[in-house]
C-alpha cells in the first residue's frame, strides 16, 4: 500500500477479526484442493487407475473453470448481493468437494473439479467485498495481506493433512475435511454485515460468455495438449481434423475468442453501455507490464509446484507425509513473503522488487535443477526451495496490490476479478504446458538411449511402447516388463534408462522455468514506482462511465503514450 502513514482516523475504529477468520477459512476451503490433489497423486493414480498427468488435467478443470466465470462472478455477487452469493457458492463448493471424495474414476474427479473451480469464481470476488466493507486504514491492509497469504497457507495446511491422509486412512478423507469446513463456513457466514444488493448494475451477459467459451476452449485446448497430442492425433484424443489433434485447434480458438471479447469491451465502453470488465484497469503500460508479471509467476509458480511433487512421488516413491515435508520449506517461505513483503513497499518501488524477485526465483530454480540428485534433503535443494518460495510469494503480493493500488478505486472489483482470471489461466497452462514439455523431454531421451543400448531387443522396445513414455515409478515399468519375455539384463537396462532419463528432463524442465522467470525481468522494469491506499465499500460501480479517476500519474503516463503515438 502507499508509503505514507495511514490517518489516524482511519484506524480509530476497529472492527472484530471474525470477517477475516472466515474471509481466511473460505480462501483455505477454495485452495486446499489443489493443493491436495498434488499431494496425493499416487494414491489417487492407484485407486483411480489414471495417469499422473490425469491428476493435473483434473486441477486444470478447477482452475480453468474459476478464470472461465470470474469475470461473470464478480458482478454476479454485487447485483444480487454478495453474502447470498457467497453462502450458496460455499455450499456447492463443499458438495464438489464430497464428490471428489467420492469418485470412482477420472471422469467424475474432472467434473467434481470443475464445478468447484466454477463455484470458486463466486467465491473470490465476495471475499475481497467482505475486508473491503468491514476494515479501514492499517486494519484494511493488514487484512489484504493476509489474504493473500491465505493461499499459501492451504498449501501448508494441505502438505500436513492431505500428506498424513494420504499415508494414513487415505487420501479421499482430506476432501471430507473440506466438506466439514465448508459446513463451518457457511455457519459462520450468518454472522457477516449483509452487503447490499445493486440492482441497478447490469450484467454484460454478452461479454461474459464469450469470455467463458474463450476460456474453456483454452482450458480443453491445453489440457488436451498431452493426452490428444501436440500436433498429430494420438489414440487418446476424441477426434481428429484431418489428421491433426484437436487440442491446438481448440486453443487457436480460444486466442480468437478472447481477441473478439476485447474487441467487445471495447465497442461497449466508447458506447458508455455496461461491460463484464473495464479495460481502464489494463490502460497503460504499466498496467499492461502488472499482468505480464503476474502471468508469468504464476506459470512458473505452478509449473513448479507441480513437477517437484510429480517427480518425489512418481519418480523418487516418497509417500504423501514424505513429499509433505520436503516441500513444507518452500510452501513456508510464500506464506511467509506474501505476509511481510508490505513492509518493503516503502523502501523500494514495485518495479525494483518485481524485478529482483524474479532474479532470486530464477537463481531458485537453476539452484534446483543442477543440485538435484536423488535425495532432496540435500541442504542445496533446501535453499532453492527456500529461495524459490521467498521470490514468488513476494511477485504474487506484490503485483495483486501494485494493480490494485493503480485502478481507479471504484473498479477494485473488476481488479480482483482480472486477477483472478490471470491467477487460474497462468497456473492452469502452466500445469498443461509443463507436462506436455516434461513428457516430451522424456519420451525424447528414452527413445535416444535406448538406441545406445543394443541389448534392448527392438521388438521389446516396440511392445512396451518405450518411444512413447510418461512419468512412472520403476515398479511400475517392472511390473509392465514383468508380462513380456524381457531377459534380466533388458529389465535393469530399461529401468537404468528410465531413472536417467526422468532426472534429465526434470533437470531440463526447471531450467526451462528459469529462463522464462529471466525474461519477466523486461516486464518488470515496466512497473510502477508508487501505491496508494484502500478499497471502497462498494467495489463494482453501477454506472461504470460514472467512475472518477483520481490517479495523476497514470494521467500523465497515457498523455505521454499518446504524444509518442503522434
């Protein structure tokens, strides 16, 4: 927020803490299950007989479907009122949740996702309304940070439990959990001021579904990358188009969809008719660099956090309380900076912490991939955890509330509901497009060395299909080799291939990451020097053309843009 001190009369009056217990509780629910599926991956591709990347298709439903409504949501909950829509969002939410402990196969864990990521997308938006409605001053800032910390925290609390579970009782018990804590939530929630409705805001239910059918093409588009192919029709995929898979086809349509939802808004706001977003929020270069890094820490934030525990369960045979507690440092450390990145605000500007944040996640991730062996107690590995979690957390805060603080305060709705959407499409493609590259990185790498071992019969080579891989545990390759006329000699040779060959491309993959976290540093030196203060009560206006700008640099950069255009 801004580096000036926050009046007194601002933080004169201060309000219970229990609207943030539940803002806090509500945000853990909305989060926990990400973060479980992740950790429970091996039970879940056991009981389920599914792949592993079965499991992140199943967590980009969730997420896709959150960014496909979020725009949608954050109007929703502020014409008919935001209480209602929470209390009945928490309420389908836990039912996804019991039937994602419930499921029997893939399909129905895919589905009970995302109906919870499309209920989470009602969720989001209400809990910003709620801090914004019942804090002020220093109160209101503390309660923004620990928002955000928030998620951060369901990863923690998620490693615990859904690590315990997992090797306890099972892993389907930690989304019971969820059901018991929506209940609470929904219990809680009758103590919470009621928001007013605005029934004089309209809806651009227009614009809303092209932005929901943009994102779920691109959500089908790239999830589909790795089980329909990336180019060429796999066995797997429903159809083909002349040959080719339909997952290119169906993100090439979402990137046109989402270029005629602009072109939409446009139109609509040079009208002066209502919108689903204001594009004030996205208006100059600044805004534009926000987004850039927002997006890609959040790419690479998730791409991340799905490949380490990818590779201690499927590649190393660690159990969920073990994989629990080797990430619990770096899931710790985002807690921890996107709490405590605040006190930074006025020493240093957006820009020079934005920046220096992706030199540590970049050194972070270098760390890990040429320090990564086979055991990951290994101190080295510790810190890039460490360094990892302390550079992510930090961007993450840092440009929620450097955007935030750049918008005119009226639209702080449309805000949270942009960043919302970029938080779910980043990470959702992120998750996509790493298990794609991974695959493909190990596919390439078994495929060349088993032509440099002349032992490995090519008949057997053809009949395991070992020139078209994925992550598995050496058990399972044994099992698989267990039912041909392998000879011992071609089963350790296999298996030595495999193992080389699933550290090579998780060694590759992360110093993909770190490459791209390199590149965020252009966008990041594109952002702003200074924030400012708090949200108003009513977060979505009812007359968008009626909103006043009070930000005078923001003024002066577009005056500035505009003599450059000439």
């Amino acid at each position: 927020m801004s580096a000036e001190p926050l009046s007194t009369e601002t933080t004169a009056a201060r309000t219970s803490w229990l609207p943030l217990v539940i803002v806090v509780l509500t945000q853990v629910q909305a989060s926990f299950a990400v973060n479980a599926l992740t950790v429970s991956m091996a039970g879940i591709t056991h009981d389920l007989r599914i792949a592993a990347t079965s499991v992140g298709t199943a967590i980009t439903a969730g997420t896709f479907a959150m960014a496909a409504f979020i725009l949608l949501g954050a109007k929703v909950g502020s014409r008919f009122g935001s209480k209602g829509v929470f209390q009945i969002a928490v309420t389908v939410h836990a039912l996804a949740m019991l039937g994602v402990a419930l499921a029997p196969n893939g399909t129905v864990l895919f589905v009970a996702q995302a109906a919870s990521g499309a209920v989470i997308a009602l969720i989001a938006p209400a809990l910003t309304v709620f801090i914004a409605t019942n804090y002020h001053g220093r109160q209101q800032a503390t309660a923004i940070g620990l928002l955000a910390a928030a998620i951060p925290l369901a990863g923690v609390l998620a490693l615990l439990i859904a690590g315990t579970f997992a090797t306890t009782i099972g892993w389907r018990w930690s989304f019971l959990l969820m059901v018991a804590l929506g209940a609470i939530n929904l219990a809680l929630s009758t103590t919470l001021r009621r928001v007013p409705s605005q029934p004089l805001l309209s809806i651009d239910w227009t614009g809303a579904i092209i932005a929901a059918v943009s994102i779920i093409l691109l959500s089908f588009g790239f999830s589909g990358l790795e089980p329909w192919g990336l180019v060429i029709a796999s066995d797997g995929a429903p159809f083909s188009v002349l040959g080719l898979s339909p997952a290119p086809i169906l993100v090439i349509l979402g990137l046109i969809g989402g270029q005629l939802f602009f072109v939409w808004i446009r139109r609509r706001q040079k009208a002066g008719r209502p919108r689903i977003f204001d594009l004030r929020v996205l208006r100059s270069r600044s805004e534009l660099a926000i987004t850039a890094c927002m997006a890609i820490m959040l790419f690479v934030g998730t791409a991340a956090n799905f490949l380490i525990p990818l590779y201690m369960q499927v590649v190393q045979g660690l159990t969920g309380i073990e994989t629990s507690f080797s990430i619990i440092p770096y899931t710790i450390s985002i807690f921890l900076a996107s709490t405590f990145v605040a006190t930074l605000y006025g020493r240093f500007s957006p820009r020079q912490l934005g920046a220096a944040g992706f030199v540590v996640v970049a050194l972070a991730l270098a760390l890990l991939a040429f320090a990564i062996r086979n055991e990951w107690g290994q101190a080295l590995v510790v810190i890039g955890l460490v360094l990892l979690g302390l550079g992510q957390g930090s961007i993450v805060a840092l440009v929620f509330n450097t955007l935030l603080s750049r918008a005119p305060k009226q639209l702080a709705g449309d805000v949270g509901a942009w960043r919302g959407l970029v938080h779910n499409l980043s990470g959702s493609v992120g998750i996509a497009v790493i298990s794609v590259f991974a695959v493909s990185v190990l596919t390439g790498l078994v495929a060349a060395q088993a032509q440099d071992h002349p032992e490995l019969r090519p008949a057997l080579v053809a009949q395991v299909n070992l020139d078209n891989v994925n992550f598995v545990t050496n058990d399972h390759l044994k099992d698989v080799l267990s039912k041909t006329d392998a000879s011992a000699s071609e089963v350790d040779a296999a298996v030595g291939i495999n193992e080389n060959a699933r550290l090579q491309a998780l060694k590759i993959s992360l110093l993909s990451l770190a490459v791209l976290s390199l590149l965020a540093i252009v966008p990041a030196t594109r952002m702003p020097d200074k924030l400012r203060d708090e949200l108003p009560e009513q977060v979505e206006p009812d007359d968008p053309d009626a909103v006043v700008d009070d930000d005078e640099d923001n003024d002066d950069e577009l005056s500035t843009q505009k003599q450059e255009a000439r």
